[in-house]
C-alpha cells in the first residue's frame, strides 16, 4: 500500500516534489539527493528555520541550509557546543564550561572546576571521539517542570533559571549520549557532521573555532583581539558587582523589584568610564583630534556628546564635526558589486577637502565646512566658519573615523582613536551566548523604525549589506584604538523588547527576511519586561528609544 503523499516546493532544486507524509528534513534531504557540501544542517521550513529532526504533515517550502549561510554556521557551531559540554562532562564531571564570547575568529569559552595543564588537549582528543561516534542529537518535548527538575539534578542552575522566567508549559530538550542540555535553536542531526573545528588554548580559558561562513572548507581566520577581549573581562566584572551574569538572573531581579537599581549601577558605571577617558584625554594637551568610530547602531552619537559634557567638565571645549558632512555628490559615490551605490565606502567622503580643511584648523586658519544635502544628494555650502581657539579640540564621529587613509595627513600625536560599540555580554545561560550583532539589529530596528519611517522588513533587508560594509570597513581598525568602550548596557536587551516585538510581528512570513524576524521573536520571549521610565534621559538607550535631552 502506498503511503500518502504530500506537495513541498524545495528553493535549492527549484521545483515542486511529492513526498510521503511523516518523513522528516534528513529523510527528505536522501530522497532528493542534493549532495549540498558537508551536507545540510538545517532548513527553512515556510521561512522558519528547523532542525532536521522537524517532520512533515503538510504541504512546505522548503531551502536547505548549509555552513556556507549564517543560520546553517548557527545550527553547526550550537551542536559544537553540546559536544564540547560532553567532552567537559565526561572529563571532568566536576567542571563548569560557560561559553562566554565571539572572540577572535571562533569562540572564547572557560571551564571552571578542572585544574589540569593537559585539559584542552585532552578536550579536544575527546570532542574527536565524540564526533567519530556519529552520536545522534535527540529532540524531545517534555513538561517544563520536568525540564527544570532535569536540570537541576545536572547542576544546571542557569538554565534552570532561565526556564522558570519563560513560563511556558512544554520544553524542547536535547540529548547526546544521555546527557541533557537546551539550546534555543536547532542542532544537527549527529555528531558525524561535526567535519571542521580547532580547540586551542586562549588566555585563561580555550578558544573553540568553527569554519567559515565564507569558506566553509577552512576555519574563520584567527585574529587577535587582545582589547576587544580587555573590554568583555571588565564588563564580566561589572557583571560580578551587578551580580548578573545570565537573561534567566537578570529576569530574577526584575521580578524582586530591583529594576531601578539595575538601570542606576548600569548606568552610574558607563558614566564613570567616560569620566575617566575624559580625564585621560584631557591630561594629553597634544591632543586636537579625537575620533570615534563603531559599526551601525553602536550609540557613537550620544557616547560623543557625553564625551562632550565630561570633557566640558575638564575645562575642555570640543567642538563636533560630522564625517558625513563630506560626503561626495551622490553621482560620485563609489558603487558596489551589485552596481548600487556604496555609501559605506570610505571613498564614498571627500577624502582631499576633509584632510585639507583638518590640516587648516590644526595649523590655525579658518574653514567654511561643508553640508551634505541628503534630499538632494549634493554637496553644499554650509555657511558655518570654523576656526580652533585655546581650549578646544575637534571631535569627528563616523564609521570611518579610524581609518588611517580619513586622517593620513594629521599628525600622530594629534589624535586620539576611540572605538564604541554595543558589546553584549550577558548570556541566555552558560551555552547559548547571545551574538552582539542582534544588539546592534535590535537596536537599528527600533530607531529605524522611530525616527526613519522604515519597517523591520527594510531594516532586516539591509542588514547584510550593513554588515559587508562593517567587515571591509570597520572591524581591520578596531584593534588601532587607543580606548574601546563598551555602549551595551546590562539591562537594554530587556528595555528594547516592549519596542522590537511589534515590529518584528509585522514582518510578513512570505518574505525571506521572516526567518531573521521570527529568530529574534523566539530570543525576545526569553527576556523579561523592564519598565524605562527610570531611565536616565542621557541613557545611550534614549538615541533608540526616544526621550533624550540631547539634540540629534
């Protein structure tokens, strides 16, 4: 007897096929032979990424996704994490791993508990065991009481923790080998397709390294990051004095009433961190440049203008100069690969006038700075003279601000390099970190959205391309800067939510882009509501939120 069949549109064959009711992704993926490199790790299923343990009932769409896109590397790297839980766990029972970052090209993870000089080796002998093995990743729905219990009895008070803020009724739990653990996405379907990763000492923790996205036939690059990483270390021991380190003991303290004084230590160790590069600045009296670069929605705006107030306080009067000011005619803007206009390109500034005007206020002369008509997409007149006086300095923000070429003719000693950016470092619980790059989108979404009259659709859309332009641009520099500071605050994930989730719900399920909506949809349900009226109006989170007393 023939079983009953059901219509799927695959996206990676372009045509339609029948397949039998109650099969699953993987038994679908053999039935079409698509022999896709290193095989599929997941799928989107109606725009939705799903394991491939996810079976069929009803007619789908379907696009099988590999290591080579973001949401595939995401499926990949979650199952190299549940091995390296076991390898930990079959080694040294005792031992607490935490994946703390994305650091370097891979991921920076420590483990507590196991003093052994051999114990990376050791752990990376036994990941490769667990991978020869092809142990299957089992998926199971059980009660959520059952779950925190389950947990529990392993000594996994963080996702313990993070369930019972969740509130909700049935829980998917995986296993390996026995061993429980949670994810808040899909993992593959065994460890035999584990075919790439390293494990190597880093500081005072190990770096698990993972392919990548671009070549997924080689690991991502390794790169030093050694101030990037000194800023995660001083925002854990903010964490330590805030006593929060997870979403699931940040929704603990909410939900005692301590909400006000989360936001007033956030907020009070943010504003002395600029209070000390401030005074670092201002003991500096060479210094007549400073400039402040970051990746999009990184709150580089309003770090400037409270940068601004500390340095006014130092008896120093910066004066505030906007790189985008310089743009070219828009008909002189390089394009991209795609033809478009490529308005994160350095060459898409008047490189020649900006140095030629610097270089005049520097050696004291006077400038009419330019006006960048962005209706009309030319260059102006602005009529505002310039000239640097005793006591002032110059303070130039945009994504470029750390490019060497933008300030190539500037003396050295003149300048003052600064990086900002939203460094999340609160984690989900000890295995599921929460990538700093959904900050930043969570972020744009919302300004975007406020001020900009765009959707989250158009946000999403144009995100990868924001991106590219942060890889080329941005991120080769950020190691050049003489202070890197950190925009994220604590509780913000919390504070954006009641904002994201409309928007992110407005997203139409037959557009592409619904898959990126629907997976920050499922991160914000782990969050707590946080109510902002104790926010200060000088918050970094008022640039997203509204409600500033600055003037943008």
């Amino acid at each position: 007897m023939a079983l009953p069949t059901l219509t799927i549109r695959c996206k990676n064959t372009g045509r339609t096929h029948r397949v039998p009711v109650g099969y699953n992704l993987e038994q679908v993926y053999e039935l079409l032979e698509l022999n896709i490199p290193h095989g599929a790790t997941s799928a989107k299923v109606n725009n939705k990424v799903e394991g491939l343990h996810y079976t069929l009932y009803s007619s789908k769409d379907i696009e099988f996704l590999s290591t080579s896109s973001p949401s595939g590397l995401r499926t990949y790297t979650r199952s190299l994490f549940f091995v390296l839980h076991k390898a930990v766990h079959d080694l040294y029972p005792e031992a607490t791993l935490r994946i703390e970052i994305s650091m370097s090209g891979g991921y920076y993870c420590r483990v507590t508990g196991a003093e052994d000089e051999g114990m990376v080796s050791a752990l990376k002998k036994r990941m490769q065991e667990i991978i020869a093995e092809k142990l299957r990743f089992r998926r199971s729905t059980i009660p959520t009481e059952e779950a925190i219990n389950l947990f529990r009895q392993y000594g996994m008070d963080d996702k313990v923790l993070l369930l019972q803020g969740r509130g909700t009724l049935y829980t998917h739990v995986y296993t390996l080998d026995g061993l429980p653990n949670y994810f808040y996405g899909s993992l593959l379907v065994n460890t035999g397709q584990l075919y790439l990763f390293d494990l190597m000492p880093y500081a005072d923790g190990l770096l698990l390294r993972v392919p990548d996205v671009n070549e997924p036939d080689k690991l991502a690059p390794l790169y030093k990051q050694e101030k990037m990483f000194d800023v995660f270390r001083e925002n854990h021991r903010w964490q330590d004095i805030l006593g929060i380190r997870t979403i699931g003991q940040m929704a603990k303290a909410i939900s005692q009433g301590h909400t006000a004084d989360l936001i007033h230590v956030s907020e009070a160790l943010q504003e002395k961190k600029i209070s000390k590069l401030a005074d670092r600045i201002a003991s500096q009296s060479q210094l007549r440049v400073i400039l402040i670069a970051g990746p999009s929605s990184s709150g580089k705006t309003t770090f400037a203008k409270r940068l601004s107030v500390q340095l006014a306080v130092c008896g120093i009067r910066p004066i505030p100069i906007s790189l985008d000011d310089y743009f070219v005619d828009r008909t002189k803007t390089p394009l991209d690969e795609h033809g478009e206009y490529d308005f994160e390109s350095l060459y898409a500034l008047n490189l020649p006038l900006f140095n030629e005007q610097m270089q005049t206020l520097l050696s004291g002369g006077e400038v009419e700075l330019p006006r960048y008509n962005f209706h009309t997409g030319l260059s102006e007149n602005s009529g505002k003279r310039l000239r640097l006086k005793a006591g002032e300095l110059l303070i130039l923000e945009g994504i470029h601000a750390l490019n060497p070429e933008l300030t190539a003719s500037l003396p050295a000693e003149s300048k003052f390099r600064i990086y900002a950016s939203a460094l999340t470092s609160i984690m989900l619980d000890d295995h599921n970190y929460i990538p700093t790059t959904d900050n930043r989108l969570l972020r744009r979404i919302v300004r975007d959205n406020k001020y900009r009259g765009y959707s989250a659709l158009d946000t999403i859309r144009r995100w990868p391309s924001v991106r590219n332009g942060e890889n080329r641009w941005i991120f080769p520099y950020q190691e050049e800067a003489d202070e890197m500071v950190n925009t994220a605050l604590l509780f913000e994930l919390a504070a954006i939510r009641a904002e994201a989730l409309p928007l992110l719900e407005a997203v139409p399920e037959h557009e592409p882009e619904y898959s990126e909506a629907y997976r920050l949809l499922k991160f914000l349900s782990y969050l707590p509501p946080l109510d902002t009226k104790g926010l200060p109006p000088t918050s970094l989170l008022r640039e997203f939120l509204g409600g500033s007393s600055f003037k943008y």
